[in-house]
C-alpha cells in the first residue's frame, strides 16, 4: 500500500508541471465523468475561484485535483479528481484526498468540506463514502453533492 507522506504529494500546478498535468488521460469508461484536465487548468486560471494542484509520487505527476473555499459557509470543495490510468488502483486518489482535506483544515481553516459528482459515477460514490463524505439531497447543476467535517 501506498506510504502516502513520503511517497505523495500536492504541488502547485506551475510552469513546471502544467504539461505532465495536462497530458493526464482516464479510462474509457471514466471520460463521462471528468473534464479533460486542461479544461480544468482553464476554469482555476479564468474562473477565479478554484486552485490547481499536481498529485505526485517520487516527483512524478500521476494526477490531479483542484480546491475552493465556498465564502458562503467557508467550507472546501474538492473538484476534477483525476488519477492517470496508468496509476489507478494504487490508493493514490484516495490518499490524495486525504491530503487535500488536511491542507484546507491545516492552511485554510476549514471546518467541513465537501465535492460533487455524477450520480452515475459508482467508483466516484464508493471512493467519497470510504472517505467520510455523505450524500447530502443537494445537487450541483446535474451532480450529487456529499460532504464531511474536518
């Protein structure tokens, strides 16, 4: 299993790294679910709200995540979780996650957070429910919204 703080970390997207982010690519069967990632460095660049970040192991960019403080309550919301498929299965996303959660408590202050995604994304609803997150009745344009204290 993955020994997530040596192995994983969280990195700024940059002028380093924003290739290797954008060169990610899912499985067929998730292209439904996810947004290219350079649709989503876009949205962090022009949209104002959300905040990209490289997920690497031993230095190399195996994924993708992006977060925003919700000013209406203050809490983190997690988008455009992406796991290269030739990294999938490794427990990367979920320790992802896990990190991300710790920076917006640790850095950010945040006391709840939350993300949203297809109801039709079963991997997406197991990964958010062993992680915490509970389906709360709200909908985010056409997506499932769970959250969890931090």
């Amino acid at each position: 299993m993955l020994d997530e703080p040596a192995r994983l970390s969280l990195r700024e997207v940059d002028a380093e790294n924003w290739r290797a982010c954008a060169a990610l690519e899912v499985e067929d069967g998730q292209r439904d679910f996810v947004m290219p990632i350079s649709y989503y460095l876009a949205l962090c660049h022009y949209g104002g709200v959300w905040h990209p970040l490289a997920v690497c192991v031993d230095g190399e960019v195996v994924g993708f995540v992006m977060w925003a403080i919700d000013p209406a309550d203050q809490s983190g919301w997690l988008g455009g979780l992406t796991v290269d498929r030739r990294h999938q299965s490794r427990g990367y996303g979920s320790a992802a996650v896990r990190a991300v959660l710790r920076r917006l408590r640790d850095d950010r202050g945040c006391l709840s957070a939350a993300l949203s995604y297809s109801p039709a994304n079963a991997g997406a609803r197991v990964l958010y429910a062993s992680l915490g997150f509970e389906e709360t009745g709200e909908m985010e344009d056409d997506e499932l919204v769970a959250r969890r204290p931090l």
